[in-house]
C-alpha cells in the first residue's frame, strides 16, 4: 500500500467520524454567535435599552455563560481530537492489522502524522479562524485598521513580525505538538495515560529548547540571528522526535 492511499484513507476515516464533524458544527456556530451576542453587548451602551429588567438581564447572563462554556468546550475539544486521531487505530486494533497486511511502518507513520496536521489545522480554521475574522471584521467597523491590527499583533506577542514568520511559527509550533502526542501515542499505544505523557515530553522539549536558547543569548546574536536559531532548535527537536517515534514504531510489538 502506497503512502498516499494510507494519507487517503485517514482522510475517509475523518470524514465518517459524523459525532465529530456534528461537533465542530455546532462549536462552529456557537463561537460565530458568540460574536455577534459580544458586539450586541458592546452596542448595550450606545442604546436607551431598559437592561434593569429582569428577564433582560436573566437572558444576558444565560447567553453569556452558554458562549462562555462553549469557548471552553472548544479549547477541550480542540487538545483531545488530535489525540483522538492519532490513537484511533490503536484502540480499534486497526494498526496491529495494517501491519500485518505487510503496510510499510514509515508510511504509515509519515501519512498518519501528515492526515492528523492538515486535518487538525484546517478544524481549527473551522472553530476559531473564521468566528475570528468575523469579530475582526466588527472591530475594523468601529476602529482604525491600522489600530486593530496592532492591538491583534501585540496581543499574540508576534508584533514586529512579518505575517510569513507568523504562519511560520505557527506551522513549527503545530508540527511539534502533533510529532510530540504522536510519540506518546505510539509508546503507550494510543491509551489515555498517553495524553499525560504527552504533557511530559512537551514540557521536557519546551525545557531542551529554551536552555540551547540561552546560547545565543549569551553570544550577543542579532536579532535576525536569533530568530534563525530558534527555528533551528525547534526544527531539530521535530527531526529528533520523530526519529524516536519512527524507531519506537518499527520495532513495537503490535
């Protein structure tokens, strides 16, 4: 079986999953609406609008905390899901049975880290990006353009960057979480204590990156030269990890 008939496959698998994709739906319409109900809040002031009644105020606080809980289900949703992806084949005893059909260990690795990715990434532009770029869009209504996108990049911390180093950190920074639970996945073989080491090793290669980035540092490097380090260390750790989780993969007893 070719690497791009498993890539393939992973995909169908996703798309068949009908609880989850009902899921990102419904957290799709709620973050959007949420949106709207915050912009309504933020027009409150500007309105001779009687909110000391209280079935007003009852409905205000009702609405609020329905889109308050579905911000947080959605940061939930969005750390378990990738897990989900990535263990499903254990947990179903699909792996054991691909492998025994002769299926090539590193493409399955390579496709199912690759499937997980693009999929996971493009979930996330589902639930937050486009609730985003509505509430930007209200933002640039009511404010100066040049304004908004300030207070965006400030807020990120990603002020002074280009928007191509932006989706660049972010695509590193993404590629390294999956790598890293896939990692776990693989050494616990997709149970739930996997998310827990999961935790471990990313806090053990946040700890690795940030002390090599004390070297430049202390070397007085430029600020160019800085950033250029700090993609280096974080594409190294992603080259380490997934030759761990290759290796560990070829030699388990499925």
């Amino acid at each position: 079986m070719t690497g791009l008939l498993i890539f393939k496959g992973e995909f169908f698998k996703y798309f068949n999953e009908k609880k989850y994709l009902l899921t990102m739906l419904i957290l799709f319409v709620f973050n959007t609406l949420s949106v709207f109900y915050f912009k309504y809040l933020s027009s409150l002031s500007d309105q001779a609008v009687d909110s000391s009644s209280d079935v007003f105020a009852a409905f205000i606080a009702l609405f609020g905390l329905l889109f308050f809980t579905s911000y947080i289900a959605t940061f939930v949703f969005m750390f378990y899901y990738p897990f989900h992806l990535l263990s499903m084949d254990y947990k179903n005893n699909v792996m054991a049975l691909l492998v025994a059909s002769g299926v090539n260990r590193t493409r399955l690795f390579f496709s199912k880290v690759g499937a997980a990715l693009i999929w996971t990434f493009a979930v996330s532009v589902v639930v937050f990006v486009v609730p985003f770029l509505v509430m930007l869009m209200f933002m640039i209504k009511s404010a100066d353009l040049n304004f908004v996108l300030y207070s965006f990049l400030e807020g990120f911390g990603v002020f002074g960057k280009s928007f191509v180093e932006i989706g660049f950190d972010i695509i590193l920074k993404l590629l390294l979480s999956t790598v890293t639970l896939f990692l776990a996945t693989i050494m616990l073989k997709g149970r739930g204590l996997s998310i827990l080491l999961f935790f471990g090793l990313n806090m053990a290669t946040s700890l690795v990156i940030g002390l090599f980035n004390i070297i430049p540092i202390k070397l007085n490097f430029s600020f160019l030269g800085l950033r250029l380090y700090t993609y280096l260390t974080m594409i190294i750790a992603i080259l380490v990890i997934i030759v761990l989780g290759l290796e560990r993969m070829k030699k388990q007893n499925l």
